[in-house]
C-alpha cells in the first residue's frame, strides 16, 4: 500500500511563492503526479515526475527525489485563481493512483 | 482533446433504490477507466479499475456486488450503486487512460445524495 504525506492547509499572499512538500513510501513507484482541485470539480493535472529533478511549466514546478520518497511543488507568482486542494498522487505499477489527503492553498491579497 | 464526461453531475435518491453513474470519454478511446470516491475535505479513495470488455478489479474494502461496475465498450463505463444508503452519499469521480498516455483525465464528478 501506500503513505502519502502532504500538509493540510497552507497559506499565502497573491504574488508570493509557495512550496508543497509531499512524502511518500511505496513498492512499484511509476510517477508523481500533481493535481489541482477546486471545491466540488474533478482534479485537472499539473505535473508528472518519474526521474528525479525538477520539472517546470509556466508558474508552477515539481521536483522529484526518488531515494528520498520525496517531492514538491512550487507555486509562483501566486495569484487568487490558486487557491484550490493541490493532490500528490503516487502512481504504482502501470496505472494505479494513489492520493494523499490534499493541501488546501489559501491565496491572500 | 482528452475530455471526459459524467452524467449526472448530481442526483438525490431515495434509501433502498439504486443509481447509475455514466462515464465517457468523448474524444479518444479508454482502455481502462477508474472509479474514484471522495467524501467531503478527504482524498480520492480508487474503488475499482475497470478494463473494456472484461471484470472489475475492486479494491480492498469495496463491495462488488453494491458498487456494480460494466464497461461495455472504450468510451463508456458506467457505476451502479445498489441499495443506497445514506453512508454512499459521496462525491464519484471516474478517470480515463488511453492507449499510450501515462495521464488519467478525470471526469467532473457526480455527487449523489441518498436520503
């Protein structure tokens, strides 16, 4: 099975940068990926990582360390449009997905 | 591309009775869909992946003769839920993956209310 480790909430100030640290432990490990969740909507995909290293995309950046069962990912510039749930999901073998709890982001003015 | 759709977005049933959640992919063909729940401020939970033309594979703690899931074809798969209760009142999402993508793309979600 899997333990995935996120923080519960976190908050910041539009323009700010925010970092979302996720651990895990798992058998099979396949990928990382990162979601955004609105209230009451399905995930939308941010990210994937299945090497280590940093993956960039616009704002937003996940980094990956497979030895350390450990990722991030890294809001920038913030704005009010992300605060949202962000998930990190584990992926086990060919497609199995497994969740952590989510990070509820809270961006300021 | 890659869009998935449900129907309904929502429903409100009676104890007892039983609902039928639709998830299709409207622009590329699914080899495998998955069925998710997620109750209120929680994670997605994977209740069962299922594979065209064959047999669910529920996961552990899942009842697969309540939660009864078909996927007759690659752009279709749809979930029962037999005699609701209240405790099913959840939020259902489905995901789909392709042939080669490593991506699942997620439906809107469903939620049922059982009353």
């Amino acid at each position: 099975g899997q333990n995935i480790d996120q923080p519960t909430e976190m908050t910041a100030t539009e323009g700010a940068i925010v970092q979302i640290n996720c651990t895990y432990q798992t058998s099979g490990f396949n990928g990382l990926f990162w979601y955004q969740q609105h209230a009451g909507e399905a995930p939308t995909f941010l990210s994937y990582n299945v090497l280590d290293g940093l993956e960039e995309k616009g704002r937003f950046s996940s980094f990956l360390s497979r030895s350390k069962g450990y990722s991030y990912l890294l809001l920038k510039e913030l704005q009010m449009k992300d605060s949202a749930s962000y998930l990190c999901a584990v992926r086990e073998g060919d497609y199995k997905l497994s969740f952590g709890a989510g990070t509820t982001v809270t961006v300021r003015a | 591309g890659a869009v998935v759709s449900q129907h309904p977005s929502w429903v409100i049933c009676k104890s007892g009775t039983s609902v039928k959640i639709e998830c299709r992919s409207l622009d590329f063909q699914a080899t495998t869909m998955f069925w998710y729940r997620q109750f209120p401020k929680q994670s997605l939970m994977l209740m069962a992946t299922s594979n065209e033309g064959s047999k669910a594979t529920y996961e552990q703690g899942v009842e697969k003769d309540k939660f009864l899931i078909n996927h007759a074809s690659l752009t279709l798969s749809t979930l029962t839920v037999t005699s609701a209760h209240p405790e099913d009142s959840s939020f259902y999402i489905c995901s789909a993956r392709g042939w080669t993508d490593y991506e699942q793309y997620f439906g809107p979600g469903t939620r049922l209310t059982v009353t």
